[in-house]
C-alpha cells in the first residue's frame, strides 16, 4: 500500500481528496496545522471511512518538523493543498499570503528531493489566468497578470515547481488548476467549516438560508455579464478530490514531466444563476442585498477540461444541482454539531 502526504488534509478539498484516496486503495497521511481547517473535519473522515485516518498537526513552513514527518514514512507521493485561498483576504494581507504560500511549497520540494519522494500533486487555481482574453480558458491560455496576491502566489509556485522538476531527474508533477470547488460529500458528513465569515460563495448562501446571516451581498451587478453578476465555473468537490487521485496514476507513467490540468465543469454560472439554483433545488430563501465590486474579482471565467478528460482518464458526474443540493445537506448537519 502506497502512502501519500496530504498536507492540508483536513481543508474542503484536502478532506474529500483522503476519502477518495482511501477508495483507491492508498494510505493518506493528513499534516495540517489547522490554521484554516477544522478538527472535527477528522471526525466526519473517520465516520465516513470506518477508521481515523493518520493525522499529524504540523505547520508545513517548519523545515525540521517537515523532515522528520519524511524520514518516519517513506511517502509514495505528495499531494500539497496546504496554503490560503481567499482572493479578497490576499488583497488585504498579501505579506501573509506570499510567506505561507511559496514557503509551504518549498518545503515540501525539499523534503521530496531529500527522501527521494518523485510524484508531486499541486494544488493550483485557476487565478492563474487573471482575467483571460477568451473563454473557456485552456491550459495554453496565457497566464495574464493575477488580479490578486493569491493568484500571484499560485503562479509562482507553479514555476517553482517544473523548475525543480526539470532539475531533478525522474521527478513529475501535475498542476491542478482548480476552478471553484463547492459541495459536499454526499454522504452530508464531510463539506466546507469555514472559520467566521465565509469569503467564498455557497458557504455563504447555505449559511444565509439556514439563518445564520441576515442576507447575502452579491459583490457587484455591474460586469459586462448577462445578469451583471460575476461567472464561474462550480465544480463539485467529490469530483474535483477524484481528480487527485487520477493524477497519481499519471505521474508514475510520465516521470520528467510537469504539466497544468484545468479541472471544472467546463461551464459558466453567474452569482445569480448560483442563487436562483439554490433555492429551486432546496426550497430555500435567499435574502440578497447589492454591494459593490470586490477587490480581487475577476470578471468571468471558466474551464476548457478536455486535457484532463483524456491525460487524467477523468470527468465530473456531478452538476451544480447535486453540489448545491449536498451543501445544503451538510449545512443543515453542520448546524447540529456542538460549537468546535
Ligand atoms: C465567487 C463569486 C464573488 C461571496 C475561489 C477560491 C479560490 C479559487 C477560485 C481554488 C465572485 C461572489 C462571493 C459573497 C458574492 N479556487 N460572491 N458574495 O473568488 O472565484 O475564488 O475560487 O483555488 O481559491 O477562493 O470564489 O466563492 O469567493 O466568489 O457575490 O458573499 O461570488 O464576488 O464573483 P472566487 P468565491
């Protein structure tokens, strides 16, 4: 049985990744330092899964701890998550973005090359591509300047990355660019536990239907959209973590490569469409008020996938209505937990 490294394991995408990797027969071992996750993550794992999965609280920027984690384990492969991820938190604090960021990656890299570690899955964004002159966006989309600190941070560390790939003979990596990931594991027992105000989107509306928020803000409804609303591609979580776990297989069977994949639905829906999803598949009410444009937004964007489709092996199977239908499960179950 192959070990891998999941460092920010016990993260939204992170958690659902160690559930399907479980599924496919590896052993995950979670490093996290729970800075920006919750504990009782580990709790739904163990429900869904029968056992508690290997969990070791590290902070991945501390070298030393990162070494020793290495040295006991013989790791197959690394799947790195551990970063931050609000685009409008990194505009506000990019200083804290770049540390944790490009220092988390260096580490693990360093680590890989000293034990011997080859296969390196990385987690990206697709904030990469700024705000793309075309869409959808493929992998040969150029990567315009980021609209915000987080996206810088992800640039570079994906440049970080095939540098060392193409210094370190029989090493591969694949860049995973995520679009954005929501949802719920349909089980209703592992999904998003943001801390305080959600930053992203459906933990806000879910959180807002059951009560928890007065009303949602849209962040501007003056884009050049059709509804004047931001557009992304949602993609949901269980079959983003699915993706993770293809790409180990292709990293054994292309050493020496480093090579970006777009993971989305492939299609776009503005904020309003989001909203207007939610409360027809749930039942739920939605208050909204209009607000102003975020710092860190872009326009629109979403995904040309059909280079994970074929490289990966891999394509989702479920649309915006289950994910939205799975937050809510999971925000109703959220709400019966005890305060953490
Ligand atoms: C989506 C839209 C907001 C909250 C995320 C991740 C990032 C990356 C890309 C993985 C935007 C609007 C939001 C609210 C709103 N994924 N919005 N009111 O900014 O696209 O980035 O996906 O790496 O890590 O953070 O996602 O959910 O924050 O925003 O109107 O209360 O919803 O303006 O248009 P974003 P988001």
């Amino acid at each position: 049985m192959k070990k891998i490294l999941v460092t920010g394991g016990a993260g939204f995408i992170g958690s659902h990744t160690v559930i399907e990797l479980v599924g496919r027969g590896f052993i995950p071992v979670i490093a996290d330092n729970f800075s920006n996750s919750d504990r009782r993550v580990t709790d739904g794992l163990t429900s869904i899964l029968g056992h508690r999965p290997e969990t070791v609280m590290i902070d991945c920027t501390d070298s030393g701890a990162m070494e020793r984690l290495f040295a006991d384990h013989g790791f197959h492969a690394v799947i790195h998550f551990a970063a931050f991820k609000a685009v409008g938190e990194s505009v506000t604090d990019p200083l804290r973005y770049y540390r944790n960021n490009l220092l988390t990656t260096q580490v693990v890299l360093e680590c890989m090359r000293t034990y011997g570690v080859r296969h390196l899955v990385f987690s990206s964004s697709c904030t990469v591509y700024g705000q793309p002159d075309s869409l959808p966006v493929t992998e040969q989309s150029p990567l315009k300047p980021p609209v915000s600190p987080y996206g810088y941070t992800k640039q570079v560390c994906e440049h970080m990355v095939c540098d060392f790939v193409s210094a370190e003979p029989g090493f591969s990596a694949g860049l995973l660019r995520y679009f954005n990931p929501v949802g719920a594991h349909p089980s209703g027992l592992n999904g998003e536990l943001p801390y305080g105000v959600p930053s992203n989107l459906v933990p806000f509306i879910t959180q807002t239907a059951a009560g928890l928020r007065p009303a949602l803000t849209i962040f501007g409804s003056d884009y050049a959209t059709p509804d004047g609303t931001c557009i992304r591609d949602y993609i949901h979580v269980t079959d983003l973590a699915g993706a993770h776990v293809r790409a180990l297989d292709w990293l054994e069977a292309n050493p020496g490569k480093c090579e970006a994949f777009n993971l989305g639905q492939g299609r776009g829906h503005s904020v309003k469409e989001v909203i207007d999803t939610f409360e027809r598949v749930t039942g739920q009410h939605v208050p909204v008020v209009m607000g102003p444009r975020r710092a860190g937004d872009v326009e629109q964007i979403w995904a040309e996938v059909t280079k994970a489709n074929r490289a990966l092996n891999w394509h989702t199977e479920l649309g915006l209505e289950v994910a939205l239908a799975d937050a809510w499960r999971w925000q109703q179950y959220v709400n019966t937990l005890p305060a953490p």
